[in-house]
C-alpha cells in the first residue's frame, strides 16, 4: 500500500473539515403560509408575528394589522411584511409612502427602479443607515401588499440577492409551510428578582461567552421590533404599565435566555415575551466575529 505524502494527508484533512462545516450549515429551503400568495427561499425556518402600520400620530385611526415573516442567517436579516389589501383598495404608493415613517428603512432611501414579478407591479429601493444597508422591494398584488426586505452589515454577500430572487407570487404552497406566531415558553420569574451576568442561565452555549454592551467592539442593531397587542382581559381592566425583561441577542441572530424583571398582570408578560423573541437584529461585534450580548427590553403598555 503506498504511503500518503504529507500534502495528500493536508488534502484530505482540509477537505474532511469543509466537508463538515458544509453539513453542518443550515440547508436553504423554500416557504409559503396559509392565506399568501408568496414563497421564498431562507435560511431558516422564518417566524411569524402581528405587525402594524405605522401612525403619523396618535389621533390617526389604526390600521388593520399585517403580519411580519423573518428569519436571520450569516449577518442578515430577512423580513417580508404582509398587508391585507382586496381589490387593490389602497394604492402601492400609499404603503410606499409610509416608508419614512419606519426608524431605520426611511433613512436614505433610493427609488432604484420600477418591477414587475409574476404578473404585478412593485418597486425596488435600497437604503444605508450607519454601518447597515438593505434592499427593500414593494408588490402589489389584488389581494395584497408585500414588502420584501434584506438588511445586513456587508450587502455584497450572496445570501441577501438569493432570497431577493427567489420570492415569488404564484400564489403556490411550494416547500414548507411557515408555522403560526411563537408561542413563549420561558419560566417567568418574580418581580425584581435580579439575573447575575454570570449565571448559567443567560449563556447561549456552554462554551461561548455573553458580552456587556461595553464590551463589544458593535453593538446589536435592531431591524425590527414587533409591539405587544393588548389581551381583551387587560383591556377591560384597564391595566397600564411597563414589562421589563433582560435577556441575550446571541450571535445565531436568536434572543434567548429572557427573563422577567418587571411584569404586568393579566397576560401582559406573556405578550411582551412573545414580542421580544420575535425580534429581528444584526449581532454585536466583538474582535471581527458575531458575538452574543445582554440587552435590557422594556414594553409600555398605554391605553389611549
């Protein structure tokens, strides 16, 4: 048998190593949901949670909610916005109007051209906020209005123009079937009890460490963060107030670890935890590698 030259056992061993770190990434997949007329390709499997349209004030009346699908991968954040809209009630500039009235997308954005896919009318726009930049692109179809978003820390990756390409509007249950909003599980604990830093509790794994704000090199970036709704019990009580929770943006793009310091009665907790890991986000930075950080979330809950 002929002896293996040190090269050829570098070969194997370099190709056994990709082969792994292959097999070990998450395999892109193509999703729909019930009641759409999309399907696209992620990373993940996305999740689903209640949005609303933003208000110029509060004396405006609110508008029927929508429904935000996202999913993170690789230092990107994917979100398509879904708007119930029959017969084309309101025009697509209306919803492209309300751009500006988002935190982050209406900050620099760039009319890039008019499109259309699969038999109807949208428009592509691209933006840059800081060290983010996305490209958003707005359809209308005779049902509904999609808002189709990929925001990341370096755009030139070949994951965001993936996801972009392939959402389609074919109105087709093509691949797997985007499950219901999250429900939360998290063991809620008393008022004011206090979660040491140090605690078991709040790390993401075993091995990797939770950084302080201070202590990253860049802090997480929130790209969307779901509103709790009311429980019809608390609105009927008239329950006002504040939920506090501390927890982990872990470097998976995932919040984990939530805890509860301040709640409120009356199913109220239960909402703003389910809001909290709904929310999407770029992962801090700390010496060029995604790290997991500890935040702070607090949900005001107002009756007005």
């Amino acid at each position: 048998m002929p002896r293996l030259t040190k090269h050829c056992l570098l070969l194997i061993a370099f190709c056994f190593s990709s082969a792994h770190a292959f097999a070990q990434q998450e395999p892109w997949e193509t999703y729909w949901s019930k009641g759409e007329e999309f399907s696209v390709l992620l990373p993940e499997q996305p999740t689903k949670t209640t949005i609303f349209r933003p208000r110029k004030n509060l004396l405006e009346e609110p508008k029927p909610p929508g429904r935000m699908y996202g999913a993170y991968g690789d230092g990107v954040v994917y979100l398509i916005l879904s708007f119930d809209n029959a017969n084309r009630k309101e025009p697509l500039k209306v919803f492209v109007d309300e751009l500006s009235y988002y935190p982050l997308r209406g900050v620099a954005e760039k009319l890039e051209n008019e499109v259309m896919l699969d038999g109807f009318p949208g428009r592509n726009f691209s933006f840059r906020l800081s060290l983010l930049s996305g490209s958003l692109s707005f359809y209308i179809t005779n049902n509904h209005v999609y808002i189709v978003e990929a925001i990341s820390d370096d755009m030139s990756k070949p994951a965001p123009s993936k996801f972009l390409a392939s959402f389609r509007l074919n109105g087709k249950p093509v691949g797997k079937e985007i499950a219901e909003e999250l429900s939360d599980e998290t063991p809620l604990v008393a008022t004011g009890q206090q979660s040491s830093e140090n605690s078991s509790a709040v790390q993401t794994t075993a091995l990797e460490r939770v950084f302080t704000g201070r202590e990253v090199t860049r802090k997480a970036w929130v790209v969307a963060k779901p509103e709790p709704t009311y429980t019809e019990e608390a609105r009927q009580r008239q329950v006002v107030g504040t939920v506090v929770l501390r927890g982990v943006f872990s470097s998976s793009g995932k919040v984990t670890s939530l805890r509860v310091l301040s709640g409120l009665p009356h199913g109220l907790t239960e909402k703003a935890l389910s809001a909290a890991r709904n929310i999407k986000f770029i992962p801090a930075m700390k010496d060029g590698k995604y790290a997991s950080m500890y935040i702070q979330l607090e949900y005001n809950f107002n009756l007005y």
